[in-house]
C-alpha cells in the first residue's frame, strides 16, 4: 500500500492546514498497517521553484540556506506529532540527487517527440514573476500567495503528449499504454514509437479489465 500526501513547499513553520492533511495521511497509513498490510508513507519537500528564492531575497539570505533551515524546522514539527513517515524514504526536490532523475525524463522524452513547445496564455503573478496553477488563484483573480491580481500573459513553455494514448487489446483484457510510457521503457536509442504493439503492452504493469474507458 502506498500512502502519499503532497509534498508541503517548505514556508518555515507549520500551520493548521498542514496538520490536517498530513494527520489524514498518517491515519490511512495506520489504518492500514493494524490491518496487517505493508505501507509505504514517505515525506518530502516541494522545495524548486521561485517561491523559495522570493522569500529568501526578501529576506536577505541565500535560497539554499532559507529552504534548507526551513526543511529542518518543519520536518521537526512533523515528527513531533509523532507521524509515521518513512524519513528513510525523504526526498527534497531541489537536491541534485532528486532533480537529476526529473531532467534524465524530460531528455528521454523530448527525444521520443513527446516534450514540445509552444505559446499558451498563463495566470502570471506580477509580484512574485511566476506562473501559477488555476487552484492557485482565488475567486477575485488575485494569487493565494502574494495577493496580487493575476495577469493573462501569453508565454512560449513546455508542453507534454500525456493525451497521446494508444489502446491495444491483449487476449480478452484492453490495455492502455501511451507513446510516453514506451519512450522511457525503450530508451532513446531504441526508434520513436509510433503505435502500441502488443509485444511492448504485455510488458507494461498498465491494464486494466474491461473496455475503452476503464482507466
């Protein structure tokens, strides 16, 4: 049994709405484990991005050192609720041990054709000089963050083909297997996929029982 939460953005201290989502967590996992089941809980810091370098120009220190004395003080307030995480398993995604995985990917997938660009409108927050997510904008138009009114700005970014699927039926189970899940099995030197085969789906963990639709 896996049991992951979201990853927190390590802000300095913990609030209210971070122990309710991880004491959920943890109870699943606890759950779980009295049932006599193995439960992976892993904890890690959603710690890449500009937010963590604004807070720590306006602060006046180095971003490593704000991200990393922050990941320390919440990860102690963490295990003082006594939480079952498995630290063992921790990651921080601003490590070059974690990010090094997430740029071999993207390599791989870009060389499958799977990773391209193009001009898309954005919700940009004028203040902290960064996209965010429509969650991530109250219903004012203003940032959760900074508070500021959310500008559209038309950018040139990076886009992914996750809608690039194939459907291939194997015996009397469909498989569902897309273009990105054979580029990383195959490798870059192996040739560009165009469609699903049945000798490549079979060696995918990816099926399902039933018919189109049955994700």
């Amino acid at each position: 049994m896996y049991v992951v939460p979201m990853f927190p953005y390590p802000s300095g201290k913990l609030h209210m709405g971070h122990v309710r989502v991880y004491t959920i967590s943890d109870v699943i996992a606890r759950a779980h484990r009295m049932q006599g089941l193995q439960v992976s809980h892993p904890m890690g810091w959603d710690a890449f991005g500009l937010p963590a370098e604004n807070a720590a120009i306006d602060r006046g220190v180095p971003p490593e050192q704000w991200t990393v004395d922050n990941i320390a003080q919440m990860k102690a307030q963490l295990q003082s609720m006594a939480t079952s995480f498995d630290w063992n398993k921790e990651v921080t995604t601003c490590s070059p041990d974690y990010y090094k995985w997430t740029q071999w990917l993207f390599l791989r997938l870009h060389k499958a054709g799977l990773a391209y660009q193009k001009e898309a409108v954005v919700n940009w927050d004028p203040v902290d000089q960064t996209v965010l997510a429509n969650e991530q904008v109250d219903e004012h138009g203003r940032s959760w963050r900074s508070g500021a009114l959310i500008e559209a700005k038309k950018l040139r970014q990076w886009f992914f083909k996750i809608s690039d699927f194939a459907e291939v039926r194997v015996g009397e189970r469909c498989v569902f297997v897309s273009r990105l899940q054979l580029a990383v099995a195959q490798g870059p030197d192996r040739p560009q996929v165009a469609r699903a085969r049945k000798t490549d789906a079979v060696q995918l963990d990816r099926q399902v029982r039933g018919c189109p639709g049955q994700v």
